[in-house]
C-alpha cells in the first residue's frame, strides 16, 4: 500500500463518514470493504424507497450480505409439530398474562394454543409491530434484497431461514424464556422499535452516546445476539476481497459484544 493510501486509510478510520441511514464503513485486512447496515425486518410507507445514497453503495458492492434471504413466500413455520396445551406449559400467572397481551392484540388464545412457546412470542412480537404500522413489504433488508435482484447482483445469506428456526427450535424449555422477556418488556420492546424507526425517519444514532433499554434476559442475550455477532464475524472475514453492503438488525450494531466491535 502506498504512503499515499495508508494516511488516506488512517485519516477514514479516525474520522469515519456519518450517513443519514444507522450504517457504517469497516475494512478488514483481507480486503473486504463492508457498509454495515442497521436493518428494521418491518418498516412504514415512508422507509421506501431507500435513499438514493445506500442504492448508490449497493449498486457498486460484489454482493448484498443478509442474515437471511427473506424474499419468499414460503412460511418459515410450516411443517412444526404441534405442542402441548397452553394450560400444561404455562403457570396461571403467566397464562393469564399471555390472554390479556393476546386480547390486547386481538389475537385468539385458541390460535396459539399449540405452537411452540418461541413461535408465540415470535407471533406476538410480530404483530405487536403491525400494530405500529410496521409491514415487511417496508422492511429494510426485503427493500435491499428487491433492489440487488433488479440489479442481479449476487446474494450472501449469513445463517438463512431454516438456521434460524433451527436456532429458536433450540431454545431450553420450549423457547419459555423469550416469551418470558416479550410479556416482560412488552411496552418497553414497543417504545424500542419506534426509536428504531426513527434512526431511518430522523437521525441515526450516535453509537458513542447511545444508551439502549435492555428486552433480553442475559442467556438469551448471549444466544441471540452476541454468539451470532460472533458467528457473523469470522464469516464476514472469511469473504472473498471485495466491496458489501451487509444488512443486519439494527440491535447487532450497538450495545455490548456488537458486530461493529468484534470486526475492529
């Protein structure tokens, strides 16, 4: 590397470019170029299109990174054995909570009553967003896959569907735990994903100053967030040298043990 590109390469790193979308720029020493993006799986009319700047970026990447390629049709829960009912997996408490969220929701108990306790909580936090206006066809990551398609450009899945279900079917005890922490923080997790919204609405956040309400129990923190911030890392290291445009929840990007971190 020159003289000339290595104080060009410090003088980026010191003082690294401010986008108007939650993203930024990381080089890693095997010559991948990445523009990391901070991802809303569902947004509002008024997230599309995207900005012309991250199509720019996109259209001069080698390939868009996903976690997964979520532009199907086919539902990622088909085919799930169906489990026990509710009243033998659930204490009174807990049941009685999981009634009056579902009520709240317009949901029916009955419709639930035999799907695996993650698969709820998935169900729930799902449509607790719709219920903010949130739809995928908005989602960052499904805007991003639309757009490399219509440009044919490859596409890299990180984990993909299936390993994702695969990751939740794991869960102790059913998955208890995360619907344990969605009934916990269910106005907390509402109040974060507008906050989130508005990374792409108004301004990004400032990563240095930034201070997130925590929605996970420490274990499933570690499983959900930091061991696959640690998966996607050394895949990540492990592309061909090139330009990416890599889109991951948002929440991967901030907060302890984030991507951004384990990659510098």
């Amino acid at each position: 590397m020159s003289l000339f590109n290595r104080i060009k390469t410090t003088f980026r790193a010191l003082l690294p470019r401010r986008y108007p979308w939650p993203g930024m720029d990381i080089s890693l020493p095997g010559g991948q170029h990445l523009h990391l993006v901070g991802s809303i799986h569902m947004g509002t009319r008024d997230m599309s299109p995207l900005p012309p700047a991250l199509i720019k970026l996109l259209r001069n990447a080698d390939a868009l990174v996903v976690e997964a390629d979520i532009s199907g049709h086919e539902s990622p829960f088909a085919n799930l054995d169906p489990a026990p009912p509710l009243n033998e997996r659930l204490s009174d408490t807990r049941l009685a909570e999981l009634e009056r969220v579902a009520d709240e929701l317009g949901l029916s108990l009955s419709m639930l009553e035999t799907q695996p306790l993650w698969q709820i909580a998935m169900v729930l936090q799902g449509t607790q967003a719709q219920r903010l206006g949130l739809r995928g066809e908005y989602g960052i990551d499904y805007q991003l896959l639309n757009a490399a398609r219509a440009r044919d450009l490859p596409i890299i899945e990180l984990e993909g569907a299936d390993s994702q279900i695969a990751l939740l079917r794991e869960l102790p005890d059913d998955g208890i735990l995360l619907l344990d922490d969605t009934l916990t923080h269910w106005h907390t997790n509402a109040r974060l994903l507008q906050t989130m919204m508005s990374w792409w609405l108004d301004t990004p956040p400032d990563s240095d100053k930034l201070a997130l309400p925590s929605t996970f129990s420490e274990s499933l923190y570690d499983v959900l967030m930091h061991e696959r911030n640690q998966a996607w890392r050394t895949a990540l290291h492990a592309l061909p040298a090139g330009r990416y445009v890599v889109a991951v929840g948002a929440l991967h990007l901030y907060g302890e043990g984030n991507l951004p971190s384990l990659l510098t």
